[in-house]
C-alpha cells in the first residue's frame, strides 16, 4: 500500500510537467485497485464460469475457490466438483490452477472417477478468457 502511495504522489508531482498534453491512461494491475489479495479479473472470471455450481468456499485473501458437488439434470448419475487457486496478482496463464474431480453413480453409491483433461483445460481456457474480456472491458470503459 505504501509503494502504491509513493506512486500516487509521484505522478501528482510530475503531473505539472506534462505540457498541457494529453497523457495515456496508465493501465494498473488490477492488484493495485482492488482490495482482494488476487487478481480481480481472474477472480471475478473464475466466479462467473462457476456460477451454475453451488459455492463452498470463496476466499478472496487466498484467491481458492471450492464449489460443492454438482450434477447436471441431464446426467444425474454423474458428478463434479471444481477447485479453482489463484496463484499471483497478475493476469497470467500460469496464475490459474483448476482442479477437479468425477463420482459416478453405481449401486445407490457414488463413486471416484477420472476426469478429463480436457475437461480442466477448457475451464481454464473460459475464465482466462473472460478475464481478458473484463480487463479489456475495464480499459475501454
């Protein structure tokens, strides 16, 4: 916060120096202005491409998202449970991990089954790319 700080007043004092020219917009991180402890796009991108599953937990400060079993109406003897971290405050493919795990109904009982691959990295690929959507939004706004 105190770099942030500096910063602020640093551009204030060279602010005056400018000739009268219009400056670019300054593209901050969306670390720098929001209060979580992640990037607020991977965030607010992994919130929406979850947001047909029921939440478990949402720790903002430690960017995990855990979703609680869910079944598609359309297959109810098969489920799934998501896991999305966010490891760092910048938009970056290597700051998202998804984790997530399969049970199938046999017998009345629910049972571990392989996930996918491609299954965690189409999920992936949709919140890195809404990300990009709502960082893009922000700026052209």
């Amino acid at each position: 916060m105190a770099t942030l700080a500096l910063l602020g007043v640093a551009t204030l004092g060279l602010s005056a120096c400018g000739g009268g020219k219009a400056r670019p917009r300054a593209d901050l991180a969306a670390s720098q202005v929001t209060t979580i402890g992640v990037n607020s796009y991977l965030w607010r991108a992994s919130l929406d491409a979850l947001s047909f599953m029921p939440l478990l937990q949402a720790d903002s400060s430690g960017g995990v998202i855990i979703t609680d079993w869910y079944a598609n109406p359309g297959n109810p003897n098969e489920r799934m449970k998501v896991t999305v971290s966010i490891l760092d405050r910048d938009l970056r493919a290597d700051a998202l991990r998804v984790a997530a795990s399969r049970q199938v109904a046999q017998n009345g009982t629910w049972v571990d089954a392989p996930v996918q691959a491609a299954t965690v990295q189409k999920l992936e690929e949709i919140i890195l790319t809404r990300a990009r959507d709502l960082r893009r939004g922000a700026f052209e706004g």
